[in-house]
DNA sequence: AACGATAATGATTTTTATTATCATTAATCT
DNA sequence: AGATTAATGATAATAAAAATCATTATCGTT
C-alpha cells in the first residue's frame, strides 16, 4: 500500500469519525499510523506493542477500541483463523481478494478470481439471497512446505 | 440424515477411538446420540444441555471434549460466525457445502455448486498450493428477511 | 471373574481474548 | 476561557475453551 492510499485511508477514518461526532486523538492517530508500519495481518496484541514503541503511555484498550472502530468504519476487517486470535487487516486500498492458508507454517497468500466471485453472485441470488459481501478461505500446503 | 447414515458416523467414531487407544464410554455413547438428535449446527452449550436430559450427571468438559475429538477425527467440523459461539456440524453423510449466512436472523442456508469448487482447485495449483479443505461463507440477506 | 494399568469423567480452576467500567484527561464548541 | 462530553488508561468483568486433578470406569490379562 503507497503513501497515497495511506494518506486517503486516513482521511476516510477521519470523515468516519467526524460523522459519528467523534473526536480526534493522539493516540487514535498513532495507532492508525502504526497500523500502516506494521505487517498486512496483524494482531490487536502486536499493534499494541507497535505503538508502545513511540506512545509509551498508550493502553492496550485503547488500541482495541480503535480496531474495533476501524472494522466498524469497514477500513479494516477481521480475520479469525482456526484457534488463532483475531487479526486486523486494512481493506483500502487493495482490491477484495480471498485466503490460501497454510495449516503447516500459517502463512497467508492472498489471491483472487473473477470467474469464482460472479459464481458466488450467481449461487446467492439462487438461493433468494442478496450477497454482500463473502470469505473464502482455501486450507492446505503452501509451496515453501510442500517441498520439505 | 438417515438412520444409516448415523449408524455409520458411529462406526467410523468408534473406530477412530480405537486407533487411538481410546475407550468408549457411556458418556461417549450418550453425547454422539444426542449429538443427532439435536439440530445441525449446535453449540456445545446446547449439546451438553440435550444430554443432560437424559444424562444427569454429565459434565459440561466431557461433552467439550467429545465435540474435539470428533473435530479431530474430522467426522464434525467447527463454524464460528462472527462474535457467536462455536457450532458444530456434523460432516458424514452430507456431502461438502458452503453455507449463506444471513446477516439479519443469522439462518444458515447449505449449498453448493461444483463449478466454484473446481475453480478453487485450480487457483490453488496455480498458486503452487495444494488444498485440503476450504470455507465458503457467503453474508447477507436471506429471501424471508429481505421481504420486510 | 478379579486385577491392574490407565483412559475418561466431572468438578473446578486457569487461561486467554475481548468487552465493560469508571475516574481522569483532553478535544471541541460556543 | 469555560463547559460539555468523548476518549483514554487502568483495571475488572465476561465468556468460551482448555487444563488440572482426584476419582471412577474401561479393558486387556490372568
């Protein structure tokens, strides 16, 4: 994600925030910067002690709240995996995109398929359901662990 | 699911435990009935309820533990939607499925369509992955909801 | 059928992630 | 600048699932 994004996925937070009558802080700033600094998939834990290293009075509650807000705004989504505790990824600016998930290493490669996203558009409205949005999460052995 | 069907599942547990060197139990036997006698996607909480109808003196972490152990053995699979609590859905006798979840009464409608599931397949190989398994949740609003 | 080894149970505690509480601080409006 | 009230941060509360452990029950062996 380039500098651009981040600076539109700010200004988005802040329109979200403006329009709930909420008010802008230090700390929501830091840990939406942080946000950007730290890896794709992150944890509320991880980005906790991110900001720790240049707010060291942050709370941990507030960096979750903040999380919260973000998925709220639906900048940000959660992603739950198996017995794993929930991370937080950034939408804006990339494009909708689902999981392959290695169950050896956990590791995450995010892909897509045009043909499969119009199908699933097709099967809901099958069923009289009107879609919005979906999670497809394919299990199984990434390259790196299926040579060894 | 038919009676053969649920006399099969027992088998198939039965002789799970068994590789493993485990024992069966009244317990076992009592969880695994009702287990099918409940509703397809239900909680532990639930189970442990059902059972204790006619189980009095059963304890809520044996019927925990029975429910992981036939996720284990892969006879029974975790949904977990959101914040709510983990279902479980048996898995033999029905073919594979992905569910629609309606975001407003939050039914899950199963279906499935074999065009996506090869696309899967084969986005997967393209990506030097190979799959084992995949989740399929289409969200939003079911044909009874979207009236009102 | 009784024995012994040990798996399973059930009551309870622990763990762990997330949410709620609440006094204090600080952002925003007039 | 002052008043209002949202946000923060420390802590407690929740809640689901897992771990602990003394007791019970299963099952192969005799």
């Amino acid at each position: 994600m380039n500098n651009k994004d981040k600076m539109r996925f700010k200004e988005t937070f802040v329109r979200y925030i403006e329009e709930k009558g909420m008010r802008h802080t230090k700390q929501r700033e830091a840990i939406v910067d942080a946000f950007f600094s730290a890896g794709r998939h992150i944890t509320a834990e991880e980005l906790f002690n991110a900001v720790k290293g240049k707010n060291p009075e942050i709370g941990y509650a507030t960096v979750q709240r903040n999380l919260n807000l973000l998925c709220e705004s639906g900048l940000t989504e959660e992603i739950k995996i198996g017995k794993q505790k929930t991370r937080y990824e950034q939408k804006y600016g990339s494009r909708h995109h689902d999981h392959l998930i290695c169950i050896k290493c956990g590791r995450l490669i995010e892909v897509n398929d045009e043909k499969i996203e119009k199908l699933q558009d097709k099967l809901a409205k099958a069923n009289n359901f009107i879609p919005i949005k979906h999670k497809l999460e394919i299990y199984g052995i990434c390259s790196a662990c299926g040579k060894s």
